[in-house]
C-alpha cells in the first residue's frame, strides 16, 4: 500500500521515487560478504588453537578497542556518515582508514548501507532485512552472509565533499587490501600469533559485534524518546555501551542522528565522546553538533523527563589548589559515586583518600563541592583531588593526572553550581 515519507526525510541522501520502493526485494547469499568473513574466522580459529598467549590476546585487545573507538565510532560514523565535528584533513583521513580497518566494508560502501537502513526504518514499514525484524538466527544469516536486492534501486546521492575525494574512493576499491599492512606490522612483530589474533580475531569480532548490535538495538532495550510514525524504533543497550565505544545508545542515535555526543544522559558512558573531548583540549577537533542546537523534529516525543546532559566546562578542574582538602570534607557530607568512579569498591576509595564513603543506589555519584568556586566535581578529577589532599609528592602526581581526568570526564559529567 502506498505511504508518504515523513517531512524529516527532506533532504535525504536517499532519494527513491516512491518510498514502498526500499520494501520490494529479496535476501540472496553474497559469496564474497560470506567467504570474507569464514576467511577470517578460520584465522581467528588457528590463532586459537595454535597461538593462544597472553601477548596475542593483549594484542587482539588493543587492536580491536582501537580500531572500534577511532575508527568505527569517530571516524566512520560520527564524522564519515554524520558530519557530527570538524577535524583537520589529516586527522579525519586517519580516522576513517582506521575504520575501514574494522572490516566491514568500503568507506562509500558504508554510508550507503548506513543510510538505506536509516532511510527504511524511519518510514511506516521497513523490509525485515532493513530492520533486523526476523529471528536472531535468522538475521545472523542475512546481515553476515547476504545482502538485500531491492527490485528498484534508489538513488544515494552524495555531497561533492564525500563523492568527489579520490582518498575515499581509493579505500573503497582497496578497502579489504588495506589489511595487509596492519598484518605485515603484527607479522614482524610477534609472527603469525599476532597476525591471527591483531587481524582475523579482530575482524571476526567487528564484523559479528556489529550484526549483534544492530539486532538488539532494534528488537529490545530502553527508549527515552519514540519517533512516531517509524516502522523501526532504536533501542538502547546499556550494559554494552563501553564495548561499543557509545555506540549502543541506539535510541539517542534514533532521536538525534547527528548528535556527536551518543550518551546523552546521566550515568550513559560514552567513550567515543570522551575521546572527542580530550582531542578537543589537544586543539584537533572543534564545532560539534549537539541535541540543543539541532532542529526540532515533530514526530519526536519523549518518553521520559530525563535532561539531556550538555558539554562540559573544564575550568575548576584546572585549579588544584583551590581543590585540595575538598574531598574529604564532601564526603563526610555524603558524597556519591559516579562515572569510572562508581566502578571502585568503597574500601579502595577509603583507603586512597583516608575518607570514608556512602554508596547510594538511586544515584551512583561522587560530588565533591570547590568552595573557591562555588562549583561540584565529579568521577575521576574527584579522585585526582583526593590523591592531592595527601600531600606534596601526591599533590605533584595530582597536577599531573589531573588534565587527563578531567578530559575523560568532560565527556559525560560537568562542573555546575552547587
């Protein structure tokens, strides 16, 4: 039955000439998709079997966090596909090879899938493939293994900033040869142990991670905001988010797709994010696109009363001084645990400060007011204030942890009045 595309969709990469044209196709296997990835599984299989050391799963580890955080999270989707900061060319050049080093597709190739799948699914009904709506055995088959042909291709028109940069287009003839060099360096390094857990390890866990995310992220998990009239609503997945790099925010994503910040609310970790905001105090990216500034969509309704968190200010972390001594007093008061913070057991904090500490389930929150400035501190800086209350050579340990605490922090929590 014909339907109209919702005003939103103005503007769209996607153009089609009438929107039930992205449900009419059929699933079919795709022989290269599917030997790409059993290639690599067998890989991943022998590097089990015959290499398992601590050295290549730490290898594994640190290859798969980085191509998944620079790569996936910054360079592909929040700046490739979604435009969501400024970065210098060379800095934005790098993100995205690193993307193309998670292995799923070409950069091109990727936008394009992105933006079908997002096209359909905001549309009053959505092709099963498009929006991971058949059972999960089932989807595994069709996301890892086919591909969908629809009977009247639309039309992805790209910006000439994306369309016409012979970079992109040379990753995307050469986007499964640009392996080669990872795996020469893991090669000369630690032989094949590293080339079978740095690459096909790796590759396995990025191509299948992705699938798995994308299937929950549109069959369960919570919602603070529903876009009505979609056939597909995101869901957010709280307990992956930082395996995903903030990427399981799924229904932030859904309510705010160019937003470069995905944990929008209290306690949502988003280390896609706080990487941003430490490239920011290194003066590399800028101008990022946030929910308040966004236009207002009117098929947007929010479920929930939860304030969307804002960007942070940086300023009374600066001050060590002003915030020696701090911490014990607040908690006395009764500070609250929060951010990485949280994650310490209470006789860790004691012992690091000499401070005892209430854990509060309702809000997991440590706060430590700046009497100086009127202002709270929270997470990590809090700890960095609390090693500095200890004294001299402490305080000299403080200074220097403090700009990275506060970096990491800046993404989720902010300085604000008391």
């Amino acid at each position: 039955m014909p339907f109209a595309a919702p005003e939103s969709l103005d503007g769209h990469r996607v153009h089609v000439d009438a929107p039930e044209d992205v449900l009419i196709g059929e699933v079919r296997y795709s022989p290269l998709k599917s030997l790409w990835l059993l290639a690599h599984l067998a890989g991943a299989l022998v590097g089990v079997w015959f290499f398992l050391s601590w050295s290549a799963v730490l290898v594994f580890v640190l290859a798969t966090v980085t191509v998944l955080l620079l790569g996936h999270s910054l360079g592909s989707h929040r700046k490739l596909i979604h435009d969501s900061y400024q970065a210098p060319r060379w800095l934005e050049r790098l993100l995205i090879w690193f993307g193309v080093q998670v292995g799923l597709a070409g950069p091109l190739g990727l936008l394009r899938q992105h933006e079908l799948r997002d096209f359909a699914q905001r549309l009053p009904d959505c092709h099963p493939y498009l929006r991971h709506g058949v059972s999960f055995w089932r989807d595994g088959w069709w996301q890892l293994h086919c591909e969908l042909r629809l009977a009247r291709e639309p039309r992805i028109e790209l910006e000439p900033r994306i369309a016409d940069d012979r970079y992109l287009r040379l990753l995307e003839r050469t986007w499964m040869l640009q392996q080669l060099l990872p795996a020469m360096l893991f090669y000369a390094v630690g032989g094949w142990a590293f080339v079978c857990w740095g690459v096909c390890a790796r590759i396995c866990a990025g191509v299948v991670g992705h699938w798995l995310i994308g299937h929950f992220a549109h069959n369960a998990g919570g919602m603070h905001h529903e876009v009505e009239g979609a056939a597909v609503q995101g869901r957010n997945i709280r307990w992956t988010s930082l395996l995903t790099m903030g990427e399981s925010w799924h229904n932030n994503h859904h309510a705010f797709p160019g937003s470069a910040r995905l944990g929008l609310y209290p306690g949502e970790f988003d280390p896609g994010w706080w990487m941003l905001m430490l490239l920011k105090r290194l003066g590399l990216v800028w101008d990022f696109r946030l929910p308040a500034a966004m236009p207002a969509r009117a098929e947007l309704r929010a479920i929930d009363a939860v304030p969307v968190a804002t960007a942070a200010s940086l300023g009374a972390w600066r001050d060590l001084p002003a915030l020696r001594g701090v911490l014990r007093t607040a908690a006395r008061d009764g500070a609250r645990l929060q951010g990485p913070a949280a994650l310490m057991p209470a006789a860790w904090l004691a012992a690091w400060s000499g401070a005892a500490f209430e854990r509060r389930r309702e809000m997991a929150r440590l706060e430590v007011l700046v009497p100086s400035t009127g202002q709270v501190v929270r997470g990590l800086p809090a700890l960095c204030v609390s090693l500095a209350a200890r004294g001299t050579l402490a305080s000299c340990a403080a200074a220097a942890l403090l700009p990275m605490a506060a970096a990491w922090e800046s993404g989720r929590s902010a300085s604000q009045p008391a």
